[in-house]
C-alpha cells in the first residue's frame, strides 16, 4: 500500500460516515476518562465491544465474520507478545 498510487486506491473507502457521532463521542469521553489497558484486555472492554460494533455494522459483517476477526486479532496479539519476549529473553 506504500507505494499505491492514488487510482489503485480510488475504490477503498478512506472515510467512513458512522452516522453515530453521539454515540462516538460518548465512549471519547469515557476512555479518555480512565487509563489504557493492556492490548488484549483492552479488546474486551465495553468500548472497544462497542466500536467494533459501529464499524462491523457499518461494514455489513456477519456475526460469525464479527466472531472470526476478534479471535484473529486476539491471537496475533498473544503472537506478537510470545515473539518479543523471546527475543527480549535471548538478548
């Protein structure tokens, strides 16, 4: 994608119209309220359940579609983590 021109990309959406501004400002303010938790546990908030929910609506998925995304997501961030502590251990 780097090194897309702009005719490659004319057919990906760059900005999405929620139609939920409300409801976006609403989990703003309250993430912004608390402090950031570690990545995966950050996943199983309420917030983050409900962006994933705007967006996934917006973007027409199906439930088991939805399901397969955050279980994707979740393992590769359990990947990434066993990856740098082993690099960091052979250090």
């Amino acid at each position: 994608m780097l090194k897309s021109e702009a005719v490659d990309l004319k057919d990906l959406p760059v900005y999405m119209e929620f139609q939920k501004t409300k409801e976006i400002k609403e989990i703003l303010q309250r993430i912004s309220k608390r402090q950031a938790l570690v990545t995966i546990d950050e996943i199983e908030t309420d917030e983050h359940k409900q962006i994933d929910q705007i967006v996934f609506d917006y973007l027409g998925m199906l439930d088991y579609e939805r399901k397969n995304i955050v279980l994707t997501l979740k393992q590769k961030i359990i990947e990434r983590e066993k990856k740098a502590s082993t690099q960091s251990a052979l250090r």
